[in-house]
C-alpha cells in the first residue's frame, strides 16, 4: 500500500491549481476497476475530486508524456513523480526534448506498484476488487472468495528489484526523502550470461518468438522519443509492420535496446506494458551492467547533463576486444 | 451428444491428430496461446488465449504472390501454405463470433481468396465458457458464452468434455474418434449452463449495453468532445488491433529478396501514423482522429454496413492488454452516458 494518499496529492493539486503555480494536472484516472488506471491531465479540482487516484496500480511513468504535453499546455504543468520516474524525467532534460521551464514536478514516494498479471496468477482469474491495505492486498475473485496477498509477492519485477527511492528532480517533495538501493536487479542477467550461447540464444528465441510487433515497448519508452522512428519510416528501406520471420523480430529488439544504451534509465515500462509478457528490460539491463563493468558505475538521468559512457572518449576506454571477452561473462 | 472423460481427452487429441493437423490452447510465459498439437502436450486451463483465433484465418503475415524473374519473363507464383483440413479446438464463443465479423468483409464481393481458402480448411471446435472474468462482456453483443457456435460445441465439467456436433465438417472429426466416446447426457450439460449463467449475472460489465451506438449515429458521436480526454494518453501503439478477434484492417507490401520479389500482406493498425497513408499523405493527422476510427468503426460504420452487427464481441483482450488501460467500454461509457 501506497504512504502518501490520494487526497494529500489531491490536496498539493488544489494548492498549486488555486494559487496560479499551475494550470493543469498530470495524474493517474480511475477506471472500471481497481487496476485498470489511465494517465489523464487534469484541469480542474473538481476534475481531481472525481477521478484521480494513487494506489498500488498507478505504475505510468509521465515523464514521456510531457514531451507532448508541454508542447500544447499555455501554463505550467504539474506532474506527480514516482523516484524511478525522476530518472526518465532528467534523461529527457539531458536530450533537451522538453521545456523544464513548463513543467512543476512533486516528488512523491512510493512503495512499489503491484502487477495485476501476478495477482491473477495468485488469486484466480475474475477479479472483482482489489483493496490495498496495510497487511497487504485483499483480493476479491468471482471463483477463490476473497483471497489475501502479500505485496511483496506480486509487484511489478522492475518494483521487486527497485533500484531507488530517491527523487533525482523535483520542486518540491512529499514525504521523505529515500536512498539509492543496492538491488539485485543484475541477478537475472548473471543467469542469463551463465548460459552457454546456445542456451541464451535458445531463451531468446522463445520469449522474442511472441512477439506480435505492436511496438507497445517502443512507443511507451522514454528514451524512444525519435519524432518518426526509423520502423515507421517508409524511406529508411527497413520499415516494417510485421516481422517476415523470427530473426528479424529479434533484429527489432536490439536495434531498439542498441538505440537507447546509455539512455535506458531501467524503468521498465517496456517489460510493464508488453502483451506478450517478454522480459525486454533484460536486454537494457545487460548493456547498464557492461557499462558499469567497462566503465564504472553509470545511472543514465541520474542527473542532467552527464555525458554517457559511450559518447564520452577517454583514452582509457577499453578496447573493444577486451570488452566482448569481459561481456560474455563468466561463461567466456 | 457425445461425451469423454478428460483423462481421455490426450487420446482424441492423437487420434484427430493422426489424420490433420490439430491447434489447441497451451500455456506459455507469456499466456494462452494455440499450438499445433504434438503427443503429451496439455490444453490450457485458460479462459482465453492472449492472440485471437483470428489468427487462423487472417495470419499476421502471409505471403500472397511472389514474382520470379528470369531474363524478361516474370512467373507469378501462388505462394498459398494450407491446403489440408485442419482443427481449431477450444475456441471460444466470442472467437468464433468473430469469424462472423470477418466473413462479412472477407468473404463478400470481391471475395478474398486467401480467407476464404483458410475458412473453408478450418474445423472449429468451440468450447463454451465455464469461468468468465471481469473482463468479459460478449453479453453486450448477444453472445451466448454457453452455446458457443462452431462444428462442434463442447461443454466440459469437472471431469469430462461433452460434444456436439453442428455441421457435416464436425460429424466427420466425432467419427474419427467415435471409438473413444460415448454418449453424454443432455441434462448434464445444462446444469453447466445455468452454473456458468448464474456468475454472468455477477459480472462487473454485466449490464453493459451498445443500444446507444449502431448505423446511422456518425453526426452523433463524430465530433462529441470526449473523443479528446478518452485519446489523450493513447500512445498509438498497435496493441488493441493486434490482439482483437475483429480488426482486419491489413497493409499490403512488396520484399526485395534481392532475385524476385515476395508481396505479402500484414496486420495494419489504425493506431499507426502511417495507416492508410497514400500520395497526398495521411488523412487523419493526430491521434485523437485515429483514436475515434477505430471506436466509430466498431460501433457505428460496421454495423452500418452489416444489418447492425457490431464489430466487438466482448472478449476483453484490450481492456487487459491495454498499455494505458484505455478500451472499448471506457468509450462506450462515455460516448453513452453510464449504462
């Protein structure tokens, strides 16, 4: 369950709506479920009153959407923002793809957001409600009764591995300050390196096999910001609706984790959207690894203005040999 | 009606699959999905698969000709794969509603020939819902979850699978297996019937209705205002088209194999910036107007073209797949006031 209510950030709203800081709102709008939340602007308090919420299921990150939203909005836009979120947000000032000047952003904390695929999972199909409580989840189910989960069992992965709680950007913060973590988020990637290549690439081939090419993880992506992406390009000769075979599904993939090495802030709201379930964070998290390995430690959006790794010549950069022998692992 | 027991469901799965090939639902990591049966695989408990059945019959990608080169003669090649019967088992109604939906386009003048060549190989063996979700309204559109339509409607309880055969296409699979069947009581099905009736009443959706929406409303709804904030978070991804059993809109395209070339066909979304693109460039320039093409086509321009028949069958892919959570019945609420 969430610390910070949804009435003291409706409360924030009201404050900087009323005393002319802002004039709209970036928040999370209920839905016809507990679960099924929307990102939605907001431009009045009676619009707040009604619809917006924070609870367990508001994982949308806005940092993207201001790219846009800045665009079109006369005032100020206040946006709420998770700790992981702030990373995308700076990343984004570091590209210069929106006006900070337009934007009032409140940190607020956050305890990690659950993941309703795991619930079902968990509790049996037909969810009636979900109640977050202190104690954890109550699920109601059409089949089960009401079924009591632990929130800790069903957070989104990118939540389980949560690499801070510190708000990197902000006006102003809600609650307290957290810290940077020292997650486990690079276990599944040492699995992955330990497998032999044919193995991983056996792995590979069956998670990207689902792939239905709906460009979900690109377009909710905050380092996938291109005006026209060289996919939807007709001119660029590999614009493409529909993968013609597997190979070139993975083509996709890594074209996409290659383009935003370096950018990639880990936030996971490709693995959180896609249909399929493909754990494509993987693929970013083991480009931050190597260049932690290569490099030193990197956060990208950690703050603004840092220069990437790779965009950023030293003479004692390593040499590129030495850095396929050093990526393959433990397995090389 | 005939009936085995499920344990010896393995066994009419090898014997259908001795003759054609045979698809059921397995579960994988990433949900339901139909496979091509091989012995020891097992049928997935789920309610749905994550990609519709339409898959069958309009693949994602299917290569329609190709054009052989030589000198200055070009040789025009079907490129068409099935040829041999096959059997979708454990379709759902709502599924096979939709091959309804899709007949209506594909198979009215000028018939499409690749459809239509797939439809007419296909043996659907549909299975009546026993454990719907929250996300299910197929109710809305008439849809009987129970009854489900096919060459051949089944029912499974506890621990056995009832059949019933619907046409002459079903009758010849049932007497392949007619070995490991018997006869199964009416009665028994029924009583599955009513249980499963009993929780679409307590269904959150239960009371949905399209009564507001249908041919003829297009000046209604066009330029209703709500079209802004129900869009305004879409982040035109294809998701929604991808996975529902109705949409059919498809993009056709030429492959350079570098010694001929391959014109194939895809699925299209009319969430995508360049869907229906041509040589003036794109006639509907934001999202919110690609937004509205694909609710007013559902709701309104198909069933106008189609004696009022919508082009949703209440599956509830979108509302769970959904990147931002934004589908058909947040729209149809707001379009049409509460119901």
């Amino acid at each position: 369950m969430q610390k910070i209510s949804r009435e003291t950030l409706i409360e924030k709203a009201k404050e900087l709506l009323q005393n002319g800081t802002v004039s709209s709102v970036l928040g999370w709008k209920a839905g016809e479920f507990s679960y099924d939340v929307t990102p939605a602007t907001f431009n009045s308090v009676e619009e707040l009153e009604k619809d917006f919420v924070y609870n367990d299921f508001c994982g949308a990150n806005f940092s993207k959407y201001l790219v846009k939203a800045t665009i079109k909005a006369e005032g100020k836009i206040l946006v709420f923002l998770k700790p992981c979120d702030t990373y995308s947000f700076n990343q984004l000032l570091t590209e210069h793809r929106f006006n900070r000047e337009k934007v009032y952003v409140v940190g607020i904390p956050c305890e990690g957001m659950v993941d309703v695929e795991a619930i079902r999972k968990a509790a049996g199909e037909g969810i009636v409600s979900v109640e977050c409580t202190n104690d954890g989840l109550v699920v109601d189910t059409l089949y089960n009764g009401k079924v009591k989960l632990a929130e800790q069992d069903v957070l989104l992965e990118r939540c389980k591995v949560c690499k801070s709680k510190k708000h990197v950007a902000y006006d102003e913060l809600l609650g307290d300050e957290g810290e940077v973590i020292e997650s486990k988020r690079f276990d599944e990637v040492e699995r992955l390196e330990k497998m032999t290549p044919d193995e991983r690439f056996a792995f590979w081939q069956r998670e990207l096999s689902r792939c239905i090419r709906c460009n979900a993880c690109r377009d909710i992506c905050p380092a996938c910001t291109c005006e026209q992406c060289v996919f939807n390009n007709p001119k660029s000769g590999v614009e493409n609706k529909a993968a013609a075979n597997s190979f070139e599904e993975k083509m996709f993939h890594i074209i996409r984790a290659f383009h935003v090495v370096g950018r990639c802030t880990d936030c996971g709201e490709c693995s959180r959207v896609c249909p399929q379930n493909i754990p494509l964070h993987l693929l970013n998290r083991k480009f931050i690894k190597d260049i932690d390995n290569f490099y030193g430690e990197y956060q990208a959006g950690a703050e603004v203005g840092s220069r990437a790794p790779l965009v950023n010549y030293t003479t004692d950069d390593i040499e590129a040999s030495d850095a396929v022998r050093k990526g393959d692992g433990e397995n090389a | 009606m005939r009936k085995c027991s499920l344990s010896n469901l393995s066994a009419v799965f090898d014997k259908i699959s001795e003759n054609l090939a045979l698809y059921i639902p397995v579960d994988t990591n990433g949900g339901a999905k139909f496979e091509k049966y091989e012995s020891g695989m097992v049928m997935s408990e789920a309610l749905n698969t994550v990609r519709s059945a339409k898959d069958f019959f309009f693949p994602q990608i299917e290569d329609v000709a190709a054009f052989k080169v030589e000198g200055k003669n070009i040789e025009v090649v079907d490129t068409r794969v099935i040829k041999d019967d096959f059997v979708i088992f454990g379709a759902r109604a709502c599924d096979v509603k939709a091959f309804e939906v899709l007949d209506n386009v594909f198979l009215s003048d000028p018939v499409d020939s690749y459809y239509a060549n797939r439809r007419e190989h296909g043996i659907i063996f549909a299975l009546s819902c026993s454990k719907p979700v929250e996300t299910c309204f197929c109710n809305a559109f008439g849809i009987d979850c129970t009854e489900p339509k096919g060459d051949v409607s089944m029912w499974k309880t506890e621990s056995e699978m009832y059949f019933k055969a619907n046409s002459e296409k079903g009758e010849k699979i049932l007497a392949l297996v007619a070995d490991l069947l018997t006869d199964g009581e009416e009665k028994v099905v029924e009583s599955e019937k009513a249980k499963t009736k009993e929780v679409l009443k307590k269904l959150p959706l239960s009371n949905l209705s399209p009564d507001k929406f249908g041919g003829g409303k297009t000046k209604e709804y066009f330029d209703d205002p709500a079209w802004k904030s129900l869009s305004e978070s879409c982040l035109g991804c294809g998701t929604c088209t991808f996975v529902c059993p109705t949409c059919q809109c498809y993009d056709v395209k030429d492959f350079n194999t570098g010694h001929g070339v391959v014109r194939f066909r895809c699925w299209d979304s009319c969430m995508y910036s360049d869907f229906t693109k041509m040589a003036h460039g794109n006639p509907r320039l934001t999202q919110l107007e690609r937004f509205r093409q694909r609710f007013m086509h559902k709701l309104v321009y198909y069933p106008e073209n189609n004696n009022g028949l919508f082009m949703c069958v209440g599956c509830g892919r979108c509302l769970a797949k959904c990147p931002i959570s934004m589908n058909i019945v947040k729209v149809m609420k707001t379009l049409g006031g509460k119901n």
